[in-house]
C-alpha cells in the first residue's frame, strides 16, 4: 500500500514537470506564427497600435505639459534604438505605410519620427488617459471610430500608450511592442503581435 502511494506521488510529479516543460517550451511557436501573420496583415493594409518605445519609469512627472519634453517622460537610448529596428522591420518587409498617427507626448512622436520619419500626424484620440481615467471611455470610442473609418492604402500606424493599447484590444504591450488589427466585419480582431 506504500508502496503504492509513492508511485503515485512520484507519478504525479513527473506528470506536473511534463506539463510545466511543455508549457515553457510552446509559446515560442505560436509567437512566431502570430507574428508572420502580423506582417501578412500589415502587407495587405491592415492597423497596427504601437506601445512608444522604452522610456524609463510610468506615467509622467508631476507638472507635465504637452509640447514640453522637458516635463515629460522620454525616450532612452534603448528606446530610440527599438523605435529605429521597427522601421527598418518594416522597411526590410517592403510595408507600404498608409499613415502615421501618434498622440501628443513627445515619447510616442519621437518613436514614430525616428521609425518613420516625416509621416506622423496628431491624432489626440490616442493621448494618454493614464492620469485622468475619466476621458478614458469618450477617447476609446474615438480611436475606434479612426480605426474603423480607415481605407487607405497601405498600413495605419498609431503610436499610442499602455492604456490605450489595452482599452482598444485588451491587451498589455510591452514597450514598442505592435499589437496588429485586421478588418472582421464591422470591426477589428486582434491577428497578431510584432515584438520590439
């Protein structure tokens, strides 16, 4: 009967490492395919929402004012070096870029004017609500509006926050990680993640 119950325990805990193993190892698979099917989207003019690129610390000083950089949260040197590989990915991959939007803050327009110089536009649907909840609902739904009212050719990029990434799709992006969209009906489903 011991016996017995120590086979099971030691069953059960190679059981327990079997699916511990699998479990580390799977995602690498899925990622890469989800990311190929990202690029396959962009290529057919699809929506990608970029998180601005690393700038050390969460939300903003004290005091910050748009157009002053200086009171703000900014890009580092790891920041604008990851804001550079995601223009070149896409240049390497020939994406046709339709348009760039960023919201105000000077870390989200210079990720997109060190990846894609000279395109970006404002677009305050896609400021950050991080410090004021309350406008959270109201510039979702605008963003979302720009999103679905999107028909140019070539790909829509938006270079956003945190919490505006996770109020469109759910989602928690990484520092200039993309979190691509592709068209399903009246609205958009999530079709992939591109990795900083």
């Amino acid at each position: 009967m011991a016996t017995r119950r120590i086979d099971r325990r030691t069953c059960a805990g190679f059981m327990m490492a079997v699916l511990i193993a699998a479990t580390l190892a799977s995602p690498a698979v899925p990622a890469m395919a989800d990311e190929a099917r990202a690029w396959e989207v962009l290529a057919a003019g699809g929506v990608v929402l970029f998180r601005h690129a690393n700038a050390p610390g969460g939300g903003d000083p004290p005091g910050m004012r748009l157009g002053d950089c200086a009171s703000q949260r900014n890009l580092d040197a790891a920041g604008r070096e990851q804001a550079g590989r995601i223009g070149r990915a896409f240049a390497t991959r020939a994406i046709a870029i339709g348009a760039v939007l960023t919201s105000q803050w000077c870390r989200t327009r210079e990720t997109a004017a060190l990846a894609f110089p000279g395109r970006a536009t404002d677009a305050s649907a896609f400021n950050s609500f991080f410090s004021d909840r309350g406008r959270g609902e109201a510039q979702t739904t605008e963003g979302r509006a720009i999103l679905k009212a999107w028909t140019g050719h070539g790909a829509l990029v938006v270079v956003t926050h945190q919490v505006n990434i996770t109020a469109l799709t759910g989602i928690f992006p990484a520092s200039g990680e993309g979190i691509v969209l592709e068209r399903r009906g009246e609205g958009f489903a999530v079709a992939g993640r591109i990795r900083p």
